[in-house]
C-alpha cells in the first residue's frame, strides 16, 4: 500500500471498520457486476435492446393515504408507498425505509428514471417520523431532498457507515444521526435495529470507489421481527443472519433491477426466494420494483417470476399494492395486481 493511501485510510473517520480496506468499502468477496469495460455493451442495451414492456401500459394501481389512516393504523402494520421505500407503525411510532419521494431517482430532475406513479401520500402529510432507516447512498435510495423535507418531522436517521455522514453534510442535526457497522445494533423505545451484511456497492458519483457502507436492517419490535434487505446479490450473508436473527415474520427482499451481468450486487428473482428461505422468513414481500425502470427487464416481469419461484417452494408470498395496508404478522395472499387490466 503507498503512503499516500495509508494516509488517507489513516484520516477516513471509519477506516478502523473491518468491512473498510484498501481506501473504501468492501464486500467478503468480490461480487460480479459491470465494470467500466462492460460499460460500452450495457449502455448499447439500454439504448436499443429495452423490451417493449420496460414501463407499464396501464395506470399503476395506488391507493391513497391519509395522515388520519396512518394515525388510526394498529402497531404492527406497514405500507408500501414504492420502489424500497415502505413506511412501518411499530412501538407507537413511524419508520421509514429509504425514503424516496423525487420525481426521478437521479441527481438531477430532468432526466433519469422517472417514476411510474406518485406516492399514495405526500412528504408534508406524512405524521411525525419516529426514525429513518437508510441501506446505502444510491440515488434510488437516499433521495436528498426527502430527507431534507423530512429533517424537521423525523427525531432519528439510521444509517450504514458514511452514509450519515452525507446527510450531517446536508445539513441533518448530527444529534440524530447514527451510523452502524455491520452486526452493530440501536435500540429506540420499543424498537431494535441492527445492521446486517448485504452484497453491494456504494457511490453518487462517477468513479466512486465505494465510500460508504452498504446495509440489510433486522427491524424488532411488538413481538415481531422483520428483515429489510437494501440493495444485494445473493451471498451467504442471508443464512448467517438467518441463524443469528431468525426466524423472521416477514421478509422484505429485493427483486427488481436485476441483469445476469450484475447478479453479484442484484438479485435476480429466484435468488430472492432463496435468500428468504436462507434467513427462515414466514412470509416475502419483494420491493426494490414497480416504480421506476432501472434495467432491462419487463416492468411486470420481477411480480411474475417471484410469484412462479414462491409458489414452486411452497414459500408464502405478498405482493400488496401501494398505499395497502399490510399486517406484518399475517399479511394479505399475493394479488396480481400487476397485470393489464382486461
């Protein structure tokens, strides 16, 4: 290692993080996804071989919310309002997931991925937010100008490693920012976090050399334990928290946004049901899918291959539409509410 790196590992406030090596981040093992030299084929994909169906032909069905539904909502309930961002009531308070509330999950907002449906509810309407808990800095995940909207209604942001260092850097209260390393745990009131491993890749900038953490979330409270997996490939990790942490009520894994060309940092849909029987999950509810278009598959196609995946296993599998309410312990059979209306 030259000195100029050893410095500036030396001076990187998490450079003592076992996950932190050779000047950023690292997954155990290297994952397969698309380098600078897959680069020239990938963009010629997006340009010219997207399927027919990559956005929906139909209205995405949403159903709206209110602020007055959240506050009559029971302990123990969540709602999807898209993409990775999922809105839970537990221990009395609001949580929220990768919040996501742009018109594109891009750094600039005329142009990249365009959302294919607004929230079922607005960022001003939304009660006051107990905590926000962030998987990494993707653009499709930690959108700034949610946070900032929400810096003045949420008491807690949790977050990988790094990761809280951009939002103390935007200008979120260092108070109630908290950064967590992998198997590192917080508890708030009622509510227990701990972050997980997860297989991934971090950065908002071209050539980003991964300078902050990437994270799955174990989410514990009124007696129910739910598994939220960020952004992953598929990787031993999932049976590791699986023995350590499960069994878990409900699983919120990603399934969308895949390629067999970055399978090391996507899951592809079949890996999805895997990994839930890895970390010995009751019931899957896949996200990371329906709301923008981030690779080269059908819009539907991630809800359709889940779907034949869980039902060949025998695994129990929700798929509730935005905005509906969802009872962690017992959620609703999937419906298909993806399909073209006849």
């Amino acid at each position: 290692m030259t000195t100029a790196l050893l410095t500036a590992c030396n001076t990187t406030p998490h450079a003592k993080s076992p996950q932190f090596r050779d000047g950023g981040f690292r997954n155990p093992v290297a994952p397969r996804q698309a380098g600078w030299r897959q680069l020239p084929r990938m963009l010629w994909r997006f340009a010219f071989d997207k399927p027919d169906d990559a956005t929906p032909s139909d209205t995405v069905p949403v159903r709206p919310l209110t602020r007055a539904q959240l506050l009559a909502a029971p302990d123990g309930s969540l709602f999807r309002l898209g993409h990775s961002t999922v809105l839970f009531k537990l221990g009395g308070g609001f949580w929220l997931t990768d919040p996501v509330f742009s018109e594109r999950a891009s750094p600039f907002q005329w142009m990249g991925p365009k959302r294919f449906h607004a929230p079922p509810i607005a960022l001003d309407a939304l009660p006051p937010i107990e905590g926000v808990i962030l998987s990494h800095d993707h653009y499709d995940h930690l959108d700034r100008a949610a946070v900032l909207a929400l810096e003045q209604k949420t008491r807690h942001f949790i977050a990988p490693l790094g990761v809280g260092d951009l939002l103390i850097e935007w200008g979120v209260d260092p108070t109630k920012v908290h950064q967590l390393d992998w198997w590192q745990e917080a508890k708030f009131g009622e509510v227990r976090l701990v972050a997980t491993p997860a297989q991934h890749f971090s950065g908002r900038r071209l050539f980003a050399d991964n300078p902050t953490l990437w994270a799955s979330w174990v989410i514990e409270a009124d007696g129910l334990r739910v598994f939220f997996s960020g952004d992953s490939g598929y990787f031993d990790g999932f049976r590791a928290i699986g023995e350590r942490f499960g069994p878990f009520d409900l699983t919120l894994v990603e399934c969308g946004a895949y390629d067999p060309m970055w399978s090391g940092v996507h899951m592809l849909p079949e890996q999805t049901v895997q990994a839930h029987l890895d970390l010995r999950g009751r019931w899957l509810l896949p996200v990371h899918n329906g709301t923008f278009d981030l690779a080269l598959h059908g819009w539907q196609e991630p809800f359709t291959r889940v779907q034949a995946e869980a039902e060949r296993l025998g695994v129990r599998l929700t798929t509730p539409a935005f905005g509906e309410p969802v009872a962690i312990a017992q959620p609703p059979a999937s419906q298909p509410w993806w399909l073209p209306k006849t």
